[in-house]
C-alpha cells in the first residue's frame, strides 16, 4: 500500500473504519491525518508557488493521489475542524463559529468523531495539536471524546516560543522549542509507541495561524528570497510553513524507520485557506 496524499480533501471517516474493523488486525493500515492551519493551497511549491520551500509535502503529493476540486467543510477554524473530524456538515455537529467562550466551537457531545471510529475499530488513537472544538470544558477535550491521547491546546491560538499545552489533564509548559517542533516530537514519540495496535494519528498543526512567529534563520532566509518590496508577513508565513514541512519529513522518517510506510495511509490538507494575502 503506498502512502497517500489529499491534498485539500475530506476523508470518509466512518466508512474507512467500518470497512477496517472487519479486516485482520495484522492489515489494518495506519492513519496519518495531517491539518495545517490557515494554510492556502498555493501556500505550497507543489501547487506551483516557487518562492516557498515544501520537498516533503511536494514528493508525498508526487507519490500520491491529489484532489483538486475539494472544498473546505467552512471557512473559519471550529466548524471546518468539526467537519473533518467526523466527516458531517459542521452545522450538524453544533461548531458553527469560532469564539470559545459563548461555546460556538463546542463539537456536540452526541457526535462520533475520528477518535472514536478509530478506536472502536481497534486502533491507538492521538490527537496533537490544536483542538479548539470545545475550549478547555473537560467534557469536550479530545481524551474523552474517542483520543487515547491529547498532546495540544484546547483554544484556537498559542504562541509558538511561550506556548502551554496538556498532554490528556496533565499540564506542559514551553522548553524552548518551537511549537511546531514539539508537536512533531510527540507525533514521533506516539509512532513509536505503538507495537500492538496500529495507529490513527490526527496531526493539527498550529501552523501557518498568527501569530506570526518562525525560527530566526528560517525568516532571514525568505526575506532574503523575497526582497526588500516585500512583506515580513510574507517571510514570516512562508519560514513557518517551511518549519512545517521540515518537521513532517522527520515524522516520515519514523515511520520508514518503523517499517510502516507501505502500510500508512497519509492525507495532508488544511482547515481553510489563508487569512494573508500572501504574494511576494
């Protein structure tokens, strides 16, 4: 089975676990479903932008299968989440805008979600990243709606140098890497972990949602590309979808290094599009 890539799509989530659970444990594919944030989809090289630098997600999408006429379930951050993670329209599913704190992002507790279709098929379950379908109402985090384990931020924004995160209840607070990093980090750590059961890893990276923040050389290196006519905004996105990227190709290393890439299928998309106009 080789890896696959969608590019902008949704994926059919309870069909996909129904049709798995009858199969043997021993053939059940991985799951990697990667979700940028606010990423546009000419926010990547392999959609023709050459100011910006994606090889790991341009070689999956050469690999793969991409969908180009795919729709966003919304476009603000809760609702489209709502959609992908149970594969309804997000004004079914009680997400319908982002504030948190009038519970507009809460994802009803009657709805199924990634989670829980994974694991009663019998498979490891994480979510690490960002939630923002419930806030920090401890009905509505992730661990107990389907997820073996929550390594992220409940909201819908974080700083990535001075972020705070949980892992499930217990509280994680920044070590100087950058965001992006240490989500990368416990993706890689959860790959690893799981030797009895195959793995539904949902990735919900931060990036390339504000703040607008990137590791220093990364940013010099756009300004640099761009020039001076251009924007730090631009810069700024283009270091942080980089770092991205990077980051990505360390977790399909793992996955080589595991000896499942044959059996893991990987779909890689975003919640919406961007929120910059972003050209040079």
């Amino acid at each position: 089975m080789k890896p696959t890539l969608t590019l902008l799509t949704a994926l059919l989530l309870a069909p996909l676990a129904a049709l798995h659970a009858a199969e043997a444990p021993s053939k059940k594919p991985n799951i990697l479903f990667i979700l940028a944030d606010d990423l546009g989809w000419g926010d990547l090289r392999c959609y023709g932008n050459k100011a910006v630098d994606t090889p790991t997600i341009d070689a999956l999408a050469l690999q793969g299968v991409r969908l180009t006429a795919h729709y966003s379930p919304s476009p603000l951050c809760s609702p489209a989440r709502a959609g992908y993670l149970t594969g309804r329209f997000n004004h079914r599913t009680g997400a319908v805008d982002v504030p948190s704190n009038r519970g507009l992002d809460r994802l009803d507790l009657s709805e199924k979600t990634f989670g829980d279709y994974f694991r009663h098929a019998g498979y490891a379950t994480a979510l690490i990243g960002k939630w923002h379908n419930g806030a920090y109402s401890q009905d509505y985090l992730p661990h107990r709606r389907g997820f073996d384990l929550f390594f992220g931020f409940p909201n819908g924004g974080q700083d990535y140098w001075k972020w705070n995160l949980l892992r499930n209840d217990a509280a994680v607070t920044h070590d100087g890497r950058y965001l992006t990093d240490a989500l990368n980090d416990e993706a890689i750590r959860f790959i690893r972990d799981q030797k009895a059961k195959p793995f539904a890893l949902f990735l919900a990276h931060h990036a390339p949602h504000s703040p607008l923040q990137a590791p220093e050389p990364l940013v010099q290196k756009y300004r640099e590309r761009l020039g001076k006519d251009a924007s730090e905004a631009v810069a700024l996105t283009y270091a942080m979808i980089e770092a991205m990227d990077t980051g990505l190709s360390r977790v399909f290393q793992t996955i080589r290094d595991e000896g499942l890439w044959e059996s893991t299928v990987i779909v890689f998309t975003s919640d919406n599009g961007p929120v910059l106009h972003r050209d040079p």
